[in-house]
C-alpha cells in the first residue's frame, strides 16, 4: 500500500482535513510519540522484507490521525489510511459513536 495513488490521494485530504478542521495539535501531539516508540525497536517488529521502521512509523501516524479526523475525511480515505492496523484493532472498535 505504501506509495500508491490511493494511499497519496488518501493522505492529501487527511492533511487539508486537519488543517481546516484545526486539528494540527493534535496531529502535533502524537508524532513524537509515534516516532519515539518505533525508534529503537527495529530488531522486535517483525518488518516485512522491503519496509523498515520508518515506514512502519509512517503507517501508524496515518491510522493515527485518521482517527483523529475520522469524521471530517471520506469513509474511503479512511480505510486506505486505517487498512494496515485493521486487523489489529478493527475500525468498529475506535469508533466513538
């Protein structure tokens, strides 16, 4: 998924999203942390062949803030930007309403 005109495309809006909405503290909030815990800990994450921490890193900044602005992007930019964590914790479980 990383790369493709969907996950581009996807990323735009969340970030035009922020942005109007007012969110970028809290966008601002949560990148230190993100970084933080996945710096370090290459060696434990199981990284498929090709990716490494910092593209794991990118993934869950965008889950993140898709989250965060999960009700003012389209559903479709947020399963692009969520997909990769699904599995995890599914969508349904961080909904709110």
């Amino acid at each position: 998924m990383q790369g493709t005109d969907d996950l581009v495309a996807a990323d735009r809006l969340l970030g035009t999203a922020i942005e109007r909405s007012g969110r970028t503290d809290a966008r601002d909030a949560i990148v230190g942390p993100i970084v933080q815990l996945m710096s370090g800990h290459e060696e434990r994450l199981a990284v498929e062949p090709g990716l490494g921490v910092d593209d794991l890193a990118e993934a869950a900044l965008a889950a993140a803030l898709a989250l965060i602005a999960r009700d003012v992007i389209p559903r479709e930019a947020f399963e692009v930007l969520y997909q990769p964590f699904e599995s995890l914790v599914p969508a349904g479980e961080t909904d709110p309403g």
